[in-house]
C-alpha cells in the first residue's frame, strides 16, 4: 500500500511547471496580477471551492465521488435563512443549518456503505433530492438583513487577511496532516487502492467512507455559511456547479479518480492554476467563454503530460 | 460490489420465472414503475392518457432516450462521458447553419453525426491511448465545446429555417418520428450488443478488461470504437432536438448530461461496467419523461417538483439494489 | 433496512404530493406591490429624493476617454446580446468610450460577481451590470464604487445604494397591467391561464409576476391563474412546459404567458404545433423578430417588450453623463443620444418608457 513517491513527485513537478509558466506569463500580461491585494481577494473568491475541494480529495481518494456538495452548499444556505427568519439566534442557526449538511452528508455515505449504491449513482440522486429541498422549503425566496457582525466571515478581515483565507489555510493545513500522517490518512488511501484488500486487512472501511462523507457535507455546509455571508442573501440555486470545479481542482492536483492516490498539496496546486487562470487570464483581457476553454484544454493537458512523462501502469 | 466476499446460504436452483425477473429485473422494474406512474395520474387527470399527451410526451423526449444508448455503451464499457450535453448543442447549431446557409438538407442532417463521430472518437483515443481517465477528458471537453460554442455564436438564435428541415416534425405512418428513431435504434442496438462478437465485446471491456484483453479483445481500438459510437448516437440525439422547433437556440442545453447519464444509471447499467442493457437505459429515459410530466397533472408544488424528482431516482436505485441483493 | 428506507422514501415522496395553497401565485415573491389603476389614467409618481450609492474620490472624468465593462446575468442569449448591441452603439456614438461585454455563461450570482470583481481588480473606469440577484451582488459593487468607478445598471436592478442609477426598461407594475390588459383583451374577463417563467428565483420574473397577481386581483378579479412552470431560459424545455400546460388542461386552459423572451416564442410554436392558434392566446415579452412568424400568421395577438437594444444605449449615455458629471444626484432627466430626454423616477431610476406593444400592424416595422 505504499504511495509510489516517485510517480507521485511526478505529478507534482509537472503541475508545479504548469503553475509556474502559467503565472509567469500572466504576471507578464496584467501589472495588477500579482499584487498582495489582488492576490488576497483572490484567496478570499476561492475559499469556498478550495474548502469543498480538501474534502472531495478524501472522497475521491477512496475511489468515491460526491457530486452533492453544490447541493448541500445551497440546502445549508437556504436553512440559515430559514432557521434565523423563525427566531433562532444567528450563530445558532448557522451552527444547526451548517451540522445539518453534515446530516446530509451522513446520508450520503449510509446510502453508499449500507446500501452499497455506486457513489456516483448515490451522490447524483442526492444532487437533485438537496437541491429540490433547498427549493421547496425556500419556496424561491430569499433571506436577507443580517446583522453587521455576520458579515465578518464573508466579507471581513482578520490581521490583514480575509477571513475565510484564514479558514481555508487551517484547513488545507488540517487535510493534509490527516491524510498524509495519520492512520486515518492511511486508511483512506488503502481503502481506494484495493476495498477487499483493505477490509481483510481490518481497516474499517465503512466507518471511514462515512466519516469522509459527513465531513464532505459538513464542510459544503461551511461553505454555504461563507457564501451567505459575502453575499449577505439566500438563494437557492448557491452552488451549482461547484461539484465540477471541485473535482477538476481536485483531479488536476493528481488524484487518480481510481481512488488510491493523490494529495492535499496537489489539490492545493490545483486550486492555485484554476484561480489563477480564472483571475489571470480575465486582467489580461480573455472573456468568460475563452477563460472556460482554458481551463478545459489545462486540466487534458496537465494529465496527458504528466501521463508521458510518467511510467506506465498507473491508473 | 463485495462479491468477493460470499456469505454462504445454499442456493436453491430458481425458477424459469424468477430467472427472467432476475436477469431483467431492472428493465422491469423502471417499466412497471412507468406503468404505475401513468395510471396515477391517468387516474387524477384524464388528459394525461389522451393520445396527444402521450404522443408529445414521448416525442419531446426521444432524444434523451438516443443519447442515452450512446451513454450506456460507454458506461457499460467502464467510462463515461460528462460532455454529451455540450456535445449535442454544438451539433444542432451545426445543423441548423448548414440548413440555413442553403446546404442540401441531407447534409444537414448527415454532417452534424459525422462531427459527432470524430470527436468522440479523438475523446476515445485520450482515454484509450493517452490513458487519460473518461471523466477527465469529458469534462474538459465539456467546458471546450461549451466555450467554443458562445464564442463562434454568442447564442444568436437560428432562425428561417427551410421546413423539410424539421426531421422531428414529421411523421412515419402517423408516428412521430422521434418515437421511431428512438425504437428502432434501441432495438437494434440490443440485438447488436447481445448477439454480435463486437457488441458483447463491449460487456467484456468492461466488466474485466484484463480478462478481455486475454482473449484477444483488442481493448483499446474498442474504447475508441465505443465512443465513437457514442457520438454517432449523440449526433441523431442533436439532429432529434434541434428540429423540433421553428428555432434553434445555440445554446448548451441545461443538464442534459445528467439525465442522459441518470437515465442509463437508472436503466440497470452498472457504473462499474460490464452490466445493463440500452434497453433499460431507454425505458428509464421514458420513465423520467413520463416521471416530470405526471409531477405536473398530479399538481405536485411546483416549488417541490425537483425534490420528488430526486426522491423518486433514489427510490429506483435502491430497489434496484435491493433485487442485486437477493441476487448475491 | 434496505426495504425500510424504501418504504420510506416512497412515504415521503406520497406527502409531498399535495399542492401546497400559495397566497399569491407561484412565481412571485412577497415584496410589496403597488397596482396601477384599471383605467388607463396615469399615476403621478411622487418625487423621491435621490437614493443611489456614491463613489469615493473618483477621478475627474470629464471628456476623458473612459475603459467600461458591461457585465450582464449571462452572455449567450439573444436579449443580451441585443443590450450589448445598444451599449456599442453608443459608445461608438460618443466617440469616447471603450467598452467591453463579459460575463457567466450562466445566470449565477457567484460567478457574475467575480466578473466584476476581477474588472475592478483591472481599473476601469465605470461598470454597467444587470444583477443575478438584487442583494447578492451590492457588496462587490460597493466595493466597486468605493474604488471611484462609476456604476450604472439596467434590466436588473441591484439595492439603490449599490449603484449611482438604474435604467430601467418599464415599471415593473406598467409591464403587469399591460400584459395582464392584454390578455384579458384576448381570453375575456373570466378565461384561465397559465404562466411559463424562467426560474422562481429570477428577481424580475418573480417581480412582474407578483405585481401581475396583485393586478389582476384589483382589475381582473374573474380571471383564473392555472399554475406557473419553470423552463430556464431554454427553447425546448419552454416548448415542452406549454405543451404540457396544453395537454393537462385541454380546453379549460384559454391563455399562456410567456415571462421570457425565449418563452413566448416557444409558447407559440407549442400552440401552433397542438394546432390550438386561436383557441389559445400566448402574450408575453418576446423580441419581435422571434415573433414574427407568430404574429403574421394571427396566432399571436399582442407582444409586450421594450426595445433592449434602446436599453443597452440608454445605460451607455447614462453612464458616460455620469462620468462627465453632467448627470447629478437630484437631477429630474438625462439626454441620451437619439432616445432624448429621459426621465427620473424613484429617486435613482431613469424609465426608458413605457412598455411597447408590438402587433400585426407594427411588428414588422422592427428588426431585432
């Protein structure tokens, strides 16, 4: 079970190459590109898909997938509103709304381990059953008002940073000690090498599909409460989509979608090339449609180089 | 699936009966779940029965059921394809600029499969010889083709279209063509899969590609094969949706992969390869059809018609599940 | 366990059959609304102080040639593209402008404020904008005017004091009573319809839907709303939706109101295609080109909508008088270009007029 930290380092290189060049040429296009402001704004945008994108590592990692988090993202944004709007007080509402997500997540990892439903499968009727409850108990409408000190989270700073800049270090940090250091890590990785293997071997496979599951809705949910909170309103349409870009940052950073393989720090990577590309290419002039193809033709082209210059038999 | 890890019970030899309901069960159970779906609501509201309701009903959405036989071939042979959505809008605009630039109508029709065809196929050959995984290749292409598409459009709508153009409008002994395509090219595609060496091949690539490859299936052109097999079916799918209106909207359509791919998912086709029928994947493609129409006459909230959606495809999966079950 | 949580989500798919009773129609939201009278007599707006934002220390921008960005809820689709077509003709008039449209490639919040945020990151010199939602995008504009760019909207309002002013195309009420009128016109005082909308989130949707309600309750009270569908903005599910609505309500359903530009022409061909034209009146906002066909043949009476491309060239002038300082805070009207004079209404908004009803004898007359 022991991680190839060659062919790993590999990937790595080659993503870290990409990066490099990608930056370099669009630090060259724009003067406002590599400023610590633009820099930090950039840090604050992508915090909710970097949050989702540490934990769908875990999840795909083990060989799953999740394609609910956007769902559970928006579900857990429309309940804020909804629990705050029936009197609770607001840390507690967004306390209970954001545990709740992990409730939806639990829900998602019980249907894959008790029912041993496909995560793909799973997850897609999840995607449609959170997103329609997000619709029916919003009714289509929207919560706003909060007060001032809510805004702290979305839109404030902390020493100089934006808050969730703050959160989402913490928690690349936190990912990566787990699942590179700890026996829970390696559980992780064996149960995405080989299931059978890993179960005759005594990990506790379904405990820790579970576990990554919940935490995956947990954290969606975490997203949602920043998400409301930079942009001071419910909706519930919040998310959508998310699930993609997470798994793009995600299998951009190296993580094989066989499961078994992969890291935080190349998740990391990920996020780093697609924001940048998303922010770059936008100060040097490329509109929306064209930064999309972009973003399409890196993440083929990223693994189709790393699989040349990689030995074969991975995969 | 643990299959691997037997739980010991003796198997009694089953009966004829139970062997057909186990081999068909999935197909079976979205059929019967159709059935049920349309007398519910047959029952609330008539009209849901009446010929025209039924007819536009299966007509508007023959083309998922096309798509969805291209999908399952590929899912069957252990990938997928996440960009048949932007795949088919691209084709339709095709389509229709062909048409409205004066091209012979059968170009019109016959081009767009083509483009379908050698995208896939170039789609088949990274996942085949790049050895880059499915789900990556298509979501790039996803975000390719959709970008491309607004790019060389910006979504201007097609219109003056010349009418022999609309395939989808007309009818073949009183039949909607649509509904014919969708059948003829199910049934075909069954037999294909179940009876000639190259479709069960297919069932081989997936289901044990080592396996396959050790008699002498050569995996790799097949993948190739597989999808391009999938962009001829994405091709009529276009050609079926782009003509059904006066106009076409250049657009992606919204979705689309995520039902065709439920649709699949749904119709017994193993996400992990090797197991499924197009048959199934097109009964299912019929049951969401019949599944959004009847939400409506059933006068289900409108604000709670998608969760009753997701309720219902989790309800399906896990009696599929629960028949794998009794299986082993 | 298996079988229990199928019992259990059958069950719970059987309580979420009951049609929920909504006070107002489905579709609308539950801010206030403000009906005009039934007649045709006009409603003296009261003067409302000037509510809009203000941007910290702009630049003196006074002649100057200005870098705007047009961002609106997504490019792609033809209304926008006509917007987009307006805003370049007038900066091609002015002489002075460089102007840019970007945008999502879908109509979501999150993804519109990046757009703006990375253009305010890139140092223009003012933003035009039609919001995804009227809150959600305040904040980034705000920052936006708090880095001295000027900021206008149009067809989709944000808060007041997130922008300097808003073009507005036609009072959300106005648009009401006109297709509400209209399809009383057509259907008769107590005939049923029913409403094809993009999404029930869609704040202008949601808007004129509210208002058509509280309309028809004041001036139609015998009419009979049916239900509202959802169809995004996409042809063929609005296609679908109208001829679902045909089908279940046979010939209890007199009328349908198409609430975007892609749903009524998709509502006609519906019609046509059931061969109900005549049977069954479609009324609702489209451009006139998608309705041509429609209208020529008698199948479609009456299409409301206001000129997009007038809109988009309005916002442009508005935006440049804005940067030249010719446009100020309390002022009652604003010159733009060929449109003349445009009035100030509620405090921060200029009307481009009311709303245009394109029939048979005029249709054709327009191209776009």
């Amino acid at each position: 079970m022991r991680i190839s930290l060659r062919s790993l380092l590999r990937h790595e290189t080659v993503l870290g190459v990409l990066s490099v060049i990608a930056l370099a040429v669009l630090a060259r296009q724009s003067d406002r590109f590599f400023t610590t402001d633009n820099i930090l704004n950039q840090g604050r945008l992508v915090s909710e898909l970097g949050l989702v994108a540490l934990t769908m590592t875990f999840v795909i990692v083990t060989g799953g997938i999740d394609l609910s988090v956007g769902s559970i993202l928006g579900l857990v944004a429309i309940l804020i509103g909804v629990f705050w709007k029936a009197g609770l007080p607001l840390p507690l509402a967004v306390i209970l709304a954001v545990g709740l997500g992990g409730v939806a997540g639990l829900v998602n990892g019980l249907i894959i381990t008790r029912f041993r439903v496909p995560p793909l499968i799973a997850t897609l009727a999840t995607l449609a059953l959170y997103r329609g409850l997000a619709e029916g108990i919003s009714q289509s409408r929207s919560v706003r008002g909060y007060p001032e000190y809510f805004y702290v989270l979305g839109q404030g700073e902390v020493g100089g940073m934006p808050t969730q800049l703050w959160l989402l270090l913490a928690g690349m940090v936190v990912a990566a000690v787990i699942l590179g250091r700890t026996t829970f890590g390696r559980a992780t990785y064996a149960v995405g090498a080989n299931e059978t293997a890993a179960r005759f071997s005594g990990v506790a496979v379904d405990r820790t599909k579970l576990l990554i599951y919940t935490a995956s809705g947990l954290v969606a949910g975490l997203s949602g409460a920043i998400l409301v909170s930079r942009v001071t309103t419910t909706r519930s349409d919040m998310g959508m989509g998310l699930e993609l870009d997470a798994i793009t940052a995600v299998v951009l950073g190296g993580t094989s979608i066989f499961g078994g393989r992969g890291t935080v720090a190349g998740t990391v990577l990920g996020l780093v090339l697609i924001q940048a590309l998303r922010n770059g290419l936008a100060l040097a002039g490329v509109k929306g449609d064209g930064t999309i193809v972009v973003i399409g033709l890196v993440l083929i082209l990223a693994i189709l180089v790393t699989n040349i210059f990689g030995r074969d038999g991975d995969g | 699936m643990d299959t691997l890890v037997a739980t010991g019970g003796v198997a009694r030899r089953p009966s004829r009966l139970s062997r057909i309901v186990d081999a068909y069960g999935q197909e079976l159970v979205v059929s019967a779940a159709v059935l049920v779906l349309m007398a519910v609501a047959g029952a609330v509201n008539r009209r849901f029965l009446s010929q025209t309701n039924l007819t536009s009903l299966f007509s508007g959405n023959a083309y998922v059921a096309v798509a969805a036989i291209g999908m399952s071939m590929v899912i069957i042979s252990g990938n997928i394809d996440v960009s048949v959505g932007s795949l088919i809008g691209v084709l339709a605009t095709i389509a229709g600029t062909l048409a409205v630039k004066g091209y012979p109508i059968w170009l019109a029709w016959l081009f767009p499969v083509l483009v379908g065809v050698l995208v896939d196929a170039f789609i088949g050959a990274l996942v085949a010889y790049a050895r880059i995984p499915a789900i990556v290749v298509t979501l790039g292409f996803l975000s390719i083709l959709k970008g491309g598409l607004i790019s060389a459009t910006q979504g201007a709508w097609i219109g003056n279209l010349p009418p022999a153009f609309f395939i989808a409008q007309f009818r073949l002994f009183g039949i909607p063509s649509p509904i014919c395509f969708a059948t003829v090219l199910t049934v075909l595609a069954a037999l294909w899969m179940r009876y000639s060496a190259l479709g069960r091949a297919i069932y081989a690539v997936g289901g044990n590609s080592d396996a396959a490859r050790a008699v002498g299936i050569r995996t790799r052109p097949m993948v190739v094969f597989i999808f391009a097999l999938n962009g001829f079916f994405a091709g009529i799918a276009a050609i079926l949706f782009g003509t059904q209106l006066q106009v076409i909207q250049s657009t992606v359509p919204p979705n689309l992969e995520l039902n065709v791919i439920t649709a699949s998912v749904i119709g017994g086709v193993s996400i992990l390869g090797g197991t499924g029928t197009v048959v199934g994947s097109s009964l299912a493609a019929v049951l969401f059809a019949v599944i959004s129409s009847s939400l409506i006459f059933l006068n289900v909230s409108a604000y709670w018609l998608r969760a009753v959606l997701g309720l219902m495809i989790l309800a399906t999966v896990l009696a599929d599940m629960a028949r794998r079950r009794r299986i082993g | 366990m298996l079988r229990k949580a199928l019992v259990l989500v059958v069950g719970s798919t059987l309580f979420a059959l009951p049609a929920l009773a909504a006070a107002g129609w489905t579709g609308g939201d539950d801010l206030p609304t403000n009906p005009l009278p039934c007649d045709n007599s006009s409603v003296a707006m009261a003067a409302k102080p000037y509510d809009g934002g203000v941007p910290t220390n702009p630049p003196d921008r006074k002649g100057k040639k200005i870098t705007v960005v047009d961002v609106p809820k997504l490019i792609g689709i033809g209304y926008f593209n006509a917007t987009s077509k307006g805003i370049a003709d007038a900066a091609k008039e002015l002489g002075n402008v460089s102007v840019k449209t970007d945008g999502p490639t879908k109509a979501n919040i999150d993804e519109q404020i990046t757009f703006i945020d990375n253009y305010i990151t890139q140092g223009v010199d003012g933003i035009l904008f039609a919001a995804n939602d009227p809150v959600a995008i305040a904040p980034v504009l705000k920052k936006a005017l708090s880095k001295g760019i000027d900021v206008v909207g149009y067809d989709a309002n944000s808060t007041p004091d997130a922008r300097q002013w808003f073009v507005n195309q036609a009072q959300f009420n106005g648009i009401a009573k006109s297709l509400m009128d209209n399809m009383a016109k057509e259907i008769g005082e107590s005939g049923a319809f029913a409403i094809v909308t993009s999404t029930f989130t869609t704040p202008n949707q949601a808007r004129w839907i509210a208002e058509m309600s509280a309309y028809a309750a004041k001036c139609h009270p015998k009419m009979k709303w049916l239900e509202t569908v959802e169809a995004q903005e996409d042809n063929v599910l609005s296609f679908n939706a109208a001829t679902t609505l045909i089908n279940k309500y046979g010939s209890d359903l007199k009328g349908l109101f198409g609430m975007t530009s892609v749903a009524t022409p998709a509502g006609a061909e519906a019609i046509t295609q059931a061969k109900k034209c005549g049977q069954v009146a479609e009324v609702g906002l489209a451009t006139p080109n998608a309705m041509k066909p429609y209208v020529n043949k008698g199948c479609v009476k009456s299409v409301v909508l206001w000129n997009p491309v007038d809109l988009g060239y309005a916002a442009m002038y508005v935006l440049r008088s804005v940067a030249d300082g010719t446009l100020k805070p309390g002022a009652t009207s604003v010159k733009a270009g060929k449109l003349g004079e445009l009035k100030v209404v509620n405090g921060s908004e200029i009307l481009l007029g009311p709303p245009f009803v394109y029939t048979k004898a005029n249709i054709n007359n327009f191209d776009f």
